[in-house]
C-alpha cells in the first residue's frame, strides 16, 4: 500500500472515498465542520436523529455526496476522545475493511482532528499508515483458492498545512516499516519445509542484489567448527538441514562510524530436540525464526530509506530436531567465547545459538547490540501477547529502546537482570547450565546471554509472545519488532 499526505480544506480533496473520523460527546471537529457545511447540515442531522453515533469502531458509508469533492464519504466512529493506540487501532482496522469491499483503489483520511494520547501528527500518521497496512495483509500462496484482491492501494493523509511535513516524512517511514514488517511476515508464515536455514540465507542474498550498499556472507558449518561455535552446531545436530550463520552489512554513513547491531534468532522449526515439546499446537514453532525474520524486516526498512547509519545483522539460522544424532541433555559444549555449558534442556536452545552469535558480533566493534528472539514461554506469562520482555546490561541503551517501542506504538517493558540471578545458571560440571530452573525463566535466559556480551552495551528483545499471533482464525506473525527496531535506528541517526 502507498502512502501520501496532502494539506487541502476537506471539502476539496478529490478522492473516491473520503474516511472521516468523528469523536461522540463533542462538537465536530473544524473538517467535519466544513464537511456538514458543505452537505448542508448533513453529518449533523445524521448525528442528532441517532443514525450515527460515533460509537468506538463504528462505520456509515454514504455512498453518493453531493457538494464536496470527495465521491464517496465514509464516516467512523471514534468514541471518546482521546483515542488510546489500541482504539485508534481498531477504527483504522474497521474504515480499510469497509474501504477494501469498495471498487477503489485510493482513499484519503482526514488527521486533522484525530486526539490521540500523547501522539503528535507524525505518530499517528505513522500508527495509521502501519495498522491499515496489517489490515491488508494477506498470505494465501498456498491456498488454492484465492479470495478477490482488494484493489485499494493508496492511502492519503490530509493534514494541516503546518503538519504536512511531519505528515509526508510520517508516511515515508510508514512506507518503508510497512514493507518490513509484510517480509517478516511472509517468512514467519511459511511452513518449516519451506523455510529452513538455508531459506533464510538466500532471502538475505537477495536482498544484497536488490540493494547496492548490503553486502551478505553466510557461514556453513565448516567455517562455524573453524570459528569453534561449539553452541549453535550442537542445536543443529539432530536436523538433516545444515544451520546457517547470515551476517548483513549496511553501509549507509559515510564515514566508518561504529556500526548499530541486531543479532535475531533462527530456528526454523523446534521440536525441542530430546527434549520434546508437547504435539498440540508445535505447528506454530514455524514462528521460532521471527527475531531472525525481524531483522531481514528492518534491514529492508532501512534499505528502503537509505538512512546515513551504519548497521550489521545476524541470523542464527538452524532446526531443532531430534535424531539419534542430536544433542542429549546432559552434554557439554564449549562457546565460541571459550565457556562450557551443560545442556540440561535441550529446549532451550534459542539463547545457545544466539550466544555464539553475539560473541561473533564482537569484531565489528558495535555502538550497540541488540539480539531479537522468541525465547521464553516464561516471557509471555509473565507480559501477555502484547508486551515484549527487555533485559539489558546498558541502562541508558535499555531507555532508548524502551522509548523508541513507546514511539513506534511496538511496546517493551523492562524486566531485572539482577547478579542474584545468576547463580541459578551454576552447573557441578560445566561454566554455565542453559536453564535456570522453574522460576523466572525470561530473567534467567537474559542471564545466560549476559555471560557474553560483557564488551559492548547489549538489549535482549523477548518477542515470544508479541511475533506472532497464536491460534484461531487470525494466526500469523505479526511483523514485530520490526517498527521499535526501526524507531530506534532512526533515532540514532
């Protein structure tokens, strides 16, 4: 979907379908003034005699106006003002849905007058653009039957004329996110059969030719036993699909400025290895590879803006299966960094694939790290599924990331990663055990980590329970992190 803004009184924007939010228990705002004016006491009339009461999510599609430009006028409801993200959410869902039924292919959407908290026009020009293009999304290429395409593919922002710049540099950004997160959400989406490490690799080799400032490499096995990444090769033992190590370069600063860092875990479907999940539900451990997903997703995002910043992406790509091949529990590998851990569960495998990758990122000399990956159950316990876990050794890094989440409307929460945690890592025969025991799971794997990102300010994304929505008619992978990721380069700029 293509995103533009415009600055024009609302009578005159020449559209064929016109969505215009109106808030209950208040007088209409200055467009929807000038819109009734225009209709003659039209919107007016229909609010008093009860036709239309703005209720939350609310929509009345007048299908013929006479008197403005506008071809078509859609009416949505907003309840209450101010508007929380999650009900500005909901009316955008409810005007593309009526919009996307429509023989259109453009709207136009009027910002001015839409009370949000805390959001100034470009956030929620932002928040719109991004939830009208989760709206559209659609992933059917394996389905026979294909419903009817919308052919509605531009949205229009018409805004005050002193918000057209924040409105246009909004949508651009929008633009961008949007195409990330549908590329994270397309790969989330494929079965394990399908994408499989080295899936995965080629899909960031593409990206490389599509892109002249990204370069890829992408490590076999052979060249992981040479770096002695003990850790990830053990994950990958029980799989007939050999792992993959896929690092991204993005040149875009001039200079050879510290480069940002996001390290996104790979697994292309868990079993849990020995350590074998429950049958119900294990199709959605397709989704194990949303944080390696979300990082191809930011990296298209920051290719698509050509932003002057310098930034490197890892994917720890590898399937976790068991075989007569692969690791028990009980034994003990040996870390790039040199540590030994005891796999006690070989289900936790995520932060073992990601701690060889996160001393791997030490030689690129990062500003930054952070590392994205569904890696606790506990995680989702503990926050819901709307909520990503934060863990971190940076305070200060923890705050930017927090704040760029509360920017992109794609929320954390700081969880502690207190020493006294630390002791439930203690192993009788090895440097470290992988698990921590029954009790805060999500701390406890952030500690794991912890153990090897000593050299650079280091976050820890726990997206276990926000990448993907699990169950139901509405399963699918939902493109998260990608804007809090986003956010936050763009804030290091």
């Amino acid at each position: 979907m293509q995103f533009t803004a415009i600055t024009s009184p609302a009578q005159q924007v020449s559209t064929e379908l016109l969505i215009l939010p109106i808030f209950s228990e208040q007088p209409l705002s200055n467009s929807a003034a000038a819109l009734n004016q225009a209709l003659n006491n039209q919107l007016q009339t229909l609010i008093d005699q009860g036709d239309f009461t703005a209720s939350a999510a609310s929509t009345l599609l007048l299908p013929a106006v006479q008197g403005i430009a506008a071809k078509r006028l859609l009416l949505v409801g907003c309840g209450k003002a101010p508007l929380s993200d999650a009900a500005t959410r909901k009316l955008v869902s409810a005007a593309i849905k009526s919009a996307k039924t429509l023989n259109i292919t453009k709207a136009s959407l009027l910002v001015d007058g839409l009370e949000v908290k805390q959001r100034d026009c470009y956030q929620i020009t932002r928040l719109i653009a991004e939830e009208a293009n989760s709206t559209l999304y659609v992933f059917d290429q394996f389905k026979s039957e294909k419903k009817p395409a919308t052919q509605l593919n531009e949205l229009e922002f018409v805004v005050a004329e002193a918000d057209l710049a924040a409105a246009e540099q909004a949508a651009s950004h929008a633009q961008a996110i949007a195409l990330g997160m549908n590329f994270t959400k397309d790969l989330g989406n494929l079965p394990g059969n399908i994408c499989h490490p080295s899936y995965l690799a080629e899909q960031a080799q593409q990206l490389a030719k599509d892109y002249a400032n990204l370069s890829v490499e992408v490590l076999d096995e052979q060249a992981m036993e040479s770096l002695g990444m003990g850790a990830l090769l053990a994950v990958a033992k029980g799989s007939e699909q050999p792992p993959r190590l896929v690092i991204m370069q993005y040149t875009g600063a001039k200079d050879d400025s510290q480069p940002l860092a996001l390290v996104g875990k790979g697994i292309t479907f868990d079993t849990g290895g020995i350590s074998l999940k429950p049958g119900a539900g294990m199709d959605e451990m397709k989704y194990d590879m949303c944080g390696a997903a979300s990082v191809l997703g930011t990296m298209k995002a920051v290719l698509e803006l050509q932003l002057p910043i310098n930034l490197v992406g890892v994917m720890t790509c590898a399937e976790n299966m068991p075989s007569g091949r692969a690791t028990r529990p009980g034994d003990i590998v040996t870390t790039m960094s040199g540590q030994t851990v005891e796999i006690l569960n070989t289900d936790a495998e995520g932060r073992l694939v990601l701690c060889d990758a996160l001393t791997y990122v030490e030689r690129f000399k990062p500003k930054a790290v952070i590392d994205i990956a569904t890696l606790t159950g506990a995680c989702l316990v503990a926050l819901g599924d709307k909520t990503s876990g934060l863990l971190g050794n940076d305070e200060e890094l923890i705050q930017q990331v927090l704040a760029a989440g509360k920017t992109a409307g794609d929320v954390a929460w700081q969880l502690p990663l207190f020493d006294d945690y630390q002791e439930q890592l203690d192993s009788p025969f090895a440097d470290i055990a992988n698990i921590g025991g029954r009790f805060a799971g999500t701390i406890t794997a952030a500690c794991f980590l912890s153990r090897f990102t000593k050299n650079y300010p280091w976050a820890h994304l726990d997206v276990a329970g926000t990448a993907w929505i699990s169950g139901g008619a509405n399963k699918g992978a939902s493109g998260r992190p990608v804007p809090l990721l986003t956010q936050f380069v763009l804030d290091n700029l």
